[in-house]
C-alpha cells in the first residue's frame, strides 16, 4: 500500500513541508539580519557598467580596478550576497586627445569622469561629482593607466563624496520612508507582493526607519502566505472533487507548516488516503475481472488451433527447430498465434506464417519485412513447459518486441504496457494463487494479434543465485566510445555512428561517465585512449566500444580511423590504432578493475586485398577481470544493419536494458543476432571475468 501511495505523492509530504519550513526560518533570518545586524552601516555597490566614451576592455577594466580599491578604503564597497540597493554608477568622458611633438610622440588624454549614487529601485539620483584626470604615455593604454592613477591621489574626495551621498540620502529616506511604507502597503491591497516586497526592499539599512520597514516586510510576509494558502486549498479542493489526487497533493505541498489553512489541508490529504484505499481496493477487483476475460479469451484461441489441426500442418523439422529456439529464448514453447481478419495463423520460430482451416492450406510466402514478434526474457523458463516461478507476491517481467516500429498495442496482464525505441518493455503483476496464468497480446500496425500466455507458479524455495558482492551497484563507471562513419578513402559506413551514439546514451543512463568521440582520425582516436587512460585510475568498470572498420594482419587487430589510406599491410601499422595498445592501457593504469570490451569493427571491409590478412578479427586472450565481444566470428563479416543501427549493437544495447548478468547479456545478444542473420553473423565472446556484474538492476 505504501507503494501505491506513492504514486500520489504522499511518500513526499514530508519532505515538501520540510523544504517550506526551512524556506520560511532562512527569509526570517534574512530580515532580522538586514534590518539590524547591518543597522548602521554605510554600504554601496560598484556598478558593471561602466561608461566610457572610448570603451575598451582594458580602460573600462582598468578604471573598475582602481574604483574598487578606492571604495574598499572607504569601507563601503559590498559585495555580499545581500548587497543594498546604492549603486555608484561611473561615467567617463574624453575632453581631448593630443599627440606630444617629442620624441618618441606620446599620446596625452584629459578625461572627465563622473561619479553617481543612485537607488536601482527606482533609479533616484542622490549625489553627483566630478573627477579631472590626465594622463600620457607612449600607448592609449599606457596614457589611459597614468590618468586612472591620478585617483589615487584623491582619497580624500572619494570620501568626501561618499559621506556628502550618505547624509543626502539619510535625508531623502527621512522625508520619504513613510510614503514608501504606504505605496508598499497598497501594493499589498491590489495583490501586487512582488512588488511591494522590491519597494520595501529598496530602503537601505542604516537609514533611522529601517526597523519600521522591517515589521512591514515581516508582515506582508504572513499575509501573502496566507493568502497563497488559501488560493492553493481552493485549487486543491477542486482537483479533489475530479479525483485528481496527484494535482491534490502536489498542490498541497507548497503550503507552509505556519499558514492558517494548514490543518485544512492536513485533513483534506486525510481524505484522499481513504479514497485512495477505497480506489485501490476497486481497482485491485477490477484486474481480477480482466485477467480472468483475458485468460479466457487467450485459451479460446488456443483451442481454436488445435481443433483446426493446426500442429498437423506444421512438419516435423519446423516443430524441432521451433521448440528448442523457444525453451532457450522464447516464452513457454510451441507457436505463437496470431489472429488477423479472423484467421488464426501460425508464426514460426523463423518468422514464416501458415494460414490454418479445416481444409489443407498452402504456406503462405515469407514477406519482405519479418513478422512482428516479442519475447519474455525475464525471468527465464525453469521448465521445458516454459514455467516461471515467484518467490513473491510481485513479480516484473521483462521482455521486447523484434520490430517496435511495426507494432501498435501491447497488453500485458490486462494493462496496456509501453516499450521503448529499442522495443523494450517491462511490466510488475501480482501473483495470489499457487498458479495462474498471465495473458500477453500484441497488436500490429496491420491490425495482427499476436497472443501469449506466460505459466507463474508461486514457491517458497527460491534457488540461490550468484549475487554480485564483489561488484556493488554504487560502482564508479567510465567508458570510451568511438564510432566511425565517414571514411575518406574508402566508402562509408551507414550505422556506425548512430551505433556510437546510442551506445553512449544507454551507458550514461547505466551512471557510465562516457567519454565520446565520433569520426576520429588517427591522433584523436590516440589522443581520446591516452586521456581515458587518466580518467579511468579509480574506476571499477572500464569499458570499450569501437563501431567501424577493423581489419587483422599477423592475428593482431586494428582499429580504423577515418584518414587511413591503406594500401599494404604496412600502411597499417602507422595509420591505424592496435587493439593491443588499448587493453594494455586499461590493464596498466587500472589492473583491478572490470574490463569491457566490445568491438563491432567488421563491417563489410572496402580496403584493397593485399592491405590485410584474414577477414574479421583475430582472437585475443583477455587479461584476468576481462571480456572482449566481438560482433562476429573470425573470418566472418558483421552487418551493419537495415535500419538506424547495426545488427549487433541494436541487439546488444536491448538486451543491456534487461536486468541481467552480463554474461547472460552477451549469451542472448549472440543467439538474437544468429537467428536473424540467418545464421550468416555469429558473434562471440572471450572472458576471464572474476566477478558478477549486471548493466541495470531489477527495481
């Protein structure tokens, strides 16, 4: 129940009333500071904008320079967080400038400049004076820093006009901080806080009426609190009445602990807990009714097949091949069934469809685009009749569709799921009984219906799993990832970049710090390995990830760049990056930690015949803690894929999205891909992991 109250925001009442609280102390200090701890003191800021005729970053920085410590030897330059309102605005103007007839010439300047105190409310002008400076010197520069020094020598007036604008000020508040007392206190009547508060603001603190202005702001305060409480209660009240309790409580929360209405809304969150418990036992009903219809319904069209003779239809070697695809990688075995302008039809493990009646059919022909199909992964089968088994009263499963763009609707347990851009998808259901089954139905965008059931058996003896102590989840995670597309010399590559970029997006998501580069040439792709190696020194998982052409000569394998321009195997070596010069930086500089490679770097390969050895990569011996994924065989060429990624990495990052471990991760990436490649890519793995370690975890 906690849980689902969650969902409303009751979990983070709390929390919010704590936030306000601390909100409310902090602007009560604030004022009781700024009307008496600074009670009496004179205190201006220096204004950014300097105006200057002749502006340059060196005369407008220089002269900002010399006023600053001018002021700060007065001691009244502020420059706190709580700065007052006094602003002293310099304005500089070029009487003349000569050219000297010595030798070398000189450059001479007489200058004006212009001293303000101004209040930045409502841009009163309290003081002015002004200030005569010359200056020479061989440069602009050099004639402008001889004038500003001049200041320095005017101590004396900078402080004469600093207290002449203090008095004069004094006397401006003297006259006027009851009238502005009184507009504040209007401003208040019209609802208009914002801008009493900044009207009351804009008195300075050491003037005689700052404690007058203070209970003012303290009160204004109460009353605009207040007033907000009841504008959010009413706003709460009628979010209640249309049920909507996440509006109710998000509402509710921005009420302080201290406004009248408080208690109010303390019982109107009282009131929504009881609905929501009532609703919840509602709803709980409901999902019982709809599980039950879809259950029905799900054995209906199962029986529909078998009374149509559909297992008669399907030969022998199809059957085999089926079932044992499914008991390794699908849900529960047997055919998936798919209902499509009233025909039931049966989908194979390789995606062809029969079309089954009471009479003999002709298999229809395999389509273009492959049938549109989704798997459970999690949790795996235990049985060859398919069945999972809770340890709980909950239990999230995780599964996802081939092809996501193809698919419209997903209804898992009676409730409509979501899946991401890579077709994933999860979803939590209840398990009361011993045994029940939990229904799953695809819709298409053709309007298919691809119907599955999904065997839970509650039990009490939960097997003991290797839980990975070694490798908390709070690891510290970086990792390299290059991806090259645009080849120079030979044709380019479609998805390798896409590859990379999506590949970084889900390790960032996984809390990688992910370094990335895209389209590198030889010194990047050096320089980008040198500095992950001194990023990486504290890093419990380092991984690698290389997208686009690889080649291999003497069994050593090379990483592409975009510039390379080969033409013999020696080109190579100078214009190419070795593999074996990143596993020895990341086995040097971090020998602890887990490491992960992953290269899908043999793309249909363009470069002449008698620049490389074999096709693919060659096999390489990890070091001890780590695994090297290769996206095919020796020999053998990667697909770079038909859609926006490559074959292999598309696979990869789904099944990264699933709790599991990553040897399992590799396991099923490298049967998906060898099953719809048809067999003609078969990644590989080689690992000496000492370790446990999983991407995600299960919620």
């Amino acid at each position: 129940m906690k849980r689902e109250l969650g969902k409303y925001g009751f979990i983070w009442v709390n929390k919010a009333v704590m936030k306000k609280l601390l909100t409310t102390i902090m602007f009560t200090l604030w004022i009781l500071g700024h009307a008496n701890a600074q009670k009496g003191t004179f205190q201006v800021m220096l204004s950014n904008d300097i105006r200057f005729d002749q502006y340059t970053n060196y005369s407008s920085g220089k002269l900002r320079a010399t006023l600053v410590g001018l002021l700060n030897k007065s001691h009244v330059i502020s420059l706190g967080s709580h700065a007052e309102s006094l602003v002293i605005v310099p304005y500089m103007t070029t009487i003349t400038k000569d050219v000297t007839p010595t030798v070398p010439p000189m450059i001479s300047y007489q200058l004006e400049l212009n001293l303000s105190l101004i209040n930045l409310y409502d841009n009163t002008v309290f003081h002015s004076d002004f200030f005569e400076l010359k200056g020479i010197g061989k440069t602009e520069n050099k004639a402008y820093s001889n004038a500003f020094n001049r200041l320095r020598y005017a101590q004396k007036r900078v402080d004469a006009f600093l207290e002449d604008a203090k008095k004069k000020v004094i006397d401006y508040y003297e006259v006027n901080c009851n009238r502005i007392a009184n507009e504040a206190l209007r401003d208040a009547e019209l609802d208009r806080y914002t801008e009493a508060f900044s009207r009351l603001a804009s008195v300075p603190t050491f003037v005689h009426c700052q404690a007058e202005i203070s209970k003012h702001m303290i009160e204004l305060y109460e009353k605009k609190k207040n007033r907000d409480c009841g504008i959010y209660l009413s706003i709460a009240r009628s979010a209640f009445v249309l049920k909507d309790y996440r509006a109710v409580t998000t509402t509710l929360n921005n009420i302080f602990p201290s406004s009248s209405c408080y208690e109010e809304a303390e019982k109107l969150k009282e009131r929504i807990k009881v609905e929501v418990d009532e609703f919840l036992e509602k709803k709980w009903e409901r999902d019982d009714k709809l599980i039950d219809k879809a259950t029905e319904i799900t054995k209906a069209k199962y029986e529909a097949v078998e009374f149509m003779g559909a297992a008669a239809l399907v030969d022998s070697q199809h059957r085999n091949t089926h079932d044992s695809y499914n008991n390794n990688n699908r849900l529960g075995g047997g055919s998936d069934v798919v209902v499509n302008n009233n025909n039931i039809t049966n989908v194979n493990s390789q995606g062809d469809t029969q079309k089954k009646g009471i009479t003999d059919a002709e298999p229809v022909k395999k389509k273009n685009t492959p049938q549109t199909l989704f798997r459970v992964v999690s949790p795996a089968s235990r049985s060859s009749t398919g069945e999972v088994f809770a340890y709980q009263d909950s239990l999230k499963i995780y599964g996802y569709i081939d092809h996501p763009k193809k698919a419209k609707k997903l209804i898992v347990d009676g409730k409509e799921t979501r899946w991401d851009n890579d077709g994933v998808f999860s979803r939590t259901i209840f398990i009361r009984e011993p045994e029940r089954e939990v229904p799953l139905l695809l819709e298409t965008v053709n309007n298919q219906k691809l119907a599955k059931t999904l065997l839970v058996k509650k039990s009490t003896n939960k097997p003991q799993k290797a839980k990975p102590t070694a490798l908390p989840k709070d690891l510290k995670k970086s990792a390299l990832i290059i991806g090259n597309n645009g080849y120079i010399h030979v044709d380019e590559l479609r998805n390798a970049r896409n590859d990379a970029l999506d590949m970084a997006a889900t390790l960032s998501s996984f809390g990688f710090d992910v370094s990335k580069v895209l389209d590198a040439d030889r010194n990047t792709m050096r320089d980008a390995v040198d500095n992950f190696g001194a990023k990486i020194a504290e890093s419990d998982v380092v991984l690698f990830y290389y997208s686009g052409h690889g080649i291999e000569v003497d069994r050593k394998n090379y990483l592409v760049p975009v510039d390379a321009k080969i033409q013999s195997p020696n080109d190579i070596r100078k214009q190419t990056l070795a593999l074996e010069s990143v596993l020895t930086a990341m086995e040097t500089i971090n020998e602890n930690s887990l490491h992960i490679i992953i290269l899908d770097a043999c793309r249909n390969n363009t470069f002449p015949k008698g620049s490389r050895g074999g096709g693919g990569l060659a096999r390489v011996t990890p070091p001890t803690g780590t695994i090297i994924a290769y996206s095919t065989e020796p020999g053998s060429v990667a697909s770079d894929g038909e859609g926006e990624n490559g074959l292999y990495t598309g696979e990869l990052i789904r099944q990264m999205k699933i709790p599991q471990r990553i040897h399992d991760v590799f396991r099923n990436t490298r049967n998906e891909v060898e099953h719809k490649s048809n067999g003609n890519q078969k990644p590989w793995e080689e690992e000496r992991l000492k370790g446990v370690f999983y991407f995600v975890y299960d919620e």
